[in-house]
C-alpha cells in the first residue's frame, strides 16, 4: 500500500491519489488535516456490504469539526413514512365489505369457495345473473383478490361496463368518497377474457391462462365465468374445467340460464345442474317474485341454506338485505 505526506500533499493531489487507492477515504487522518479551513467534503458512505473496518471507522468520524465553524452532520436514519391515502383506502375498502349484505350468506370472510370449488349461479333470461356474479367479483376486489372474468357472450367493454355501472351504483348508495381513485386501486387486480361460444374450450383457457401467469401479466385468484353453456352434456368439459382451477389454486363461478316452464328435480336442484350437481359446490337461484328477486340457495351448506335470505333490488340489481 502507498503513504502519503500531509505536510507535502495538498488536497488536490490527495483527491487525485484517492482515485488511484481505494483505501484512503474523505474522513482519513490525512484527508482532514490537508482540507482547507472552512471546506466540507463531500461524503457518500458505502452501500452495507461493501463496508470494511476502515471506512467503519472513518464514518464514525463523522461529527469531527472540518475547519472554524462548520461540522459535518452524522448520517440519520430518514424518518418513517406513513401513506395517509392508502391507509384511508384500505379503510374505505373494509368498510364496504363490512357493509356488503354477501356477508349474510352465512360466511364470515370471503372464501365463500374454495380453491378448486365450482358454484353456480342460476336464473332466467334478464333476471340479474351477470349484476350478481359482478358483485361477487367486486367483492373480491375490495378484498385485494386478483378475478379473471370470462365472457362468452359480451365483448370486453361492455364487461367493463357493467363493472363501471355496478361499483358506480354501491358507491351511490354507501356514499362513497373518492369514488374515482377507489375504482383505479381495483382495476390492476381484474382481467377481462373474452371468447366465443363455438370457439371455447378448456385446451385454449388453459393454454391462454399460462400465458398470463408465466410472463407475470396476471395471476388469478378467482374465476367467473359468463355464458359458458351447461347441460348434461358438459360433464366432460367441467370435469376438465375443474381440474385446471384445481391446479391454478382458484374457485370458479358460472353463470346458468334457467327456463321458466322446467320443473326442478326430485333434490329441488333446477334441471341443468340435475346431472352435474356433484361437480358444484354450491348452486344460487335468483327467483323472481312479484316486484322482488329472491336470492335461495338451492345447494351448499346447511349454515349457507338456512342464513341465506336475501334479495336483488330490480331496479339497480344491487344485492340488499331482506327488509
């Protein structure tokens, strides 16, 4: 290793030396005493891992007097940040989900499902299936999940659409603050698929469904699935339906059109699920009565079965508590 002389060497030429000996830092014994009164060096401190016993030593030489009047301050830790705004989402969110009459369907969080778990909801034409599977995937949302949302029925914007008008409708009605940065903190966890009816089939979501997660585009964490067509000829389909939610982790909701001249089956489940019924999970049949929607549970659990009482607003299709 070289030395130098203090008494020989002026700053400027320790500056330059410096360069040349990684070993000799700002606050060296002789670095201070060649300094001209009055002037701060300037002092950058080594990331942690590359610190040695040396520059150690020299940091905690750090409140040393450089000149007459001026001192150099020791490093402070920055103070702590606190995110008033995303606390105060994060709030707002709780609030809505403590709010939300989904809670009356006997479950105290929002596993509803379960990973790998199919539950269907079923209704005639124009009855609310779609405004209710939104506001399940809404539901999840404000809870940070990340929802896939197929449709093989609508295109892309008008699924978006119908998020809009749902979450613009629970926000008027809990008088929701912010409403437009609440909406774009839960837009990064939902992702829209669209597909059409004859060109579906399980192959192509699955090969479609590693492209998002191999290239970390999106991971899903729940699934809807709108329009896909179930009869007793789609056991098949389901089965391997199933198998993929099963491997991603994920619950599935589907979509199933019921017809108003179909008597249920013998178990009281309607006849489109008669067949496929130990493929579901849980089954919600939306009923309309008189002026109401009635929203019964025609498969689940008995705590599901017995608490679920609620109803579909016809006007909005918003999901309230029985009055």
């Amino acid at each position: 290793m070289r030395t130098y002389d203090a008494k020989s060497d002026s700053i400027d030429n320790l500056n330059s030396k410096m360069g040349e000996n990684k070993s000799i830092y700002p606050f060296d014994p002789a670095y201070l005493k060649a300094a001209p009164k009055g002037e701060i060096q300037d002092f950058q401190p080594r990331p942690p891992h590359q610190r040695d016993s040396h520059q150690q030593a020299c940091m905690e030489t750090a409140g040393r007097v450089i000149g007459e009047t001026k001192v150099r301050k020791a490093y402070r830790k920055p103070p702590r940040v606190i995110y008033i705004k995303e606390r105060y989402f994060t709030m707002l969110k709780k609030d809505l989900i403590l709010r939300n009459p989904l809670r009356m369907m006997g479950y105290e969080n929002d596993e509803i499902l379960n990973a790998g778990e199919f539950g269907a909801v079923l209704a005639r034409a124009g009855v609310g299936k779609t405004a209710f599977l939104v506001q399940l995937s809404l539901n999840a949302l404000l809870r940070g999940k990340n929802v896939l949302h197929i449709s093989l029925e609508d295109p892309v914007n008008k699924v978006s659409l119908w998020y809009q008008e749902v979450f613009n409708l629970i926000a008027e009605q809990y008088r929701v603050d912010q409403i437009n940065q609440l909406w774009e903190s839960l837009l990064p966890h939902r992702f829209i698929m669209t597909f059409r009816v004859e060109g579906f089939s399980v192959p192509k979501l699955k090969e479609r469904l590693s492209d998002l997660t191999e290239q970390n585009i999106f991971s899903p964490q729940m699934m809807i699935v709108d329009g896909f067509p179930i009869d007793n000829s789609a056991y098949q389909s389901l089965t391997e339906f199933k198998n993929l939610i099963k491997n991603h982790q994920m619950p599935a909701w589907f979509t199933v059109r019921t017809h108003r001249h179909e008597d249920p089956g013998p178990d009281g489940i309607p006849m489109q699920l008669s067949q496929l019924s130990d493929l579901f999970e849980i089954a919600i049949q939306l009923l309309p009565v008189g002026k109401e929607i009635h929203v019964k549970a025609a498969k689940g659990a008995e705590s599901f079965s017995e608490q679920l009482d609620l109803r579909l607003d016809p006007s909005t299709m918003l999901i309230k508590n029985k009055l």
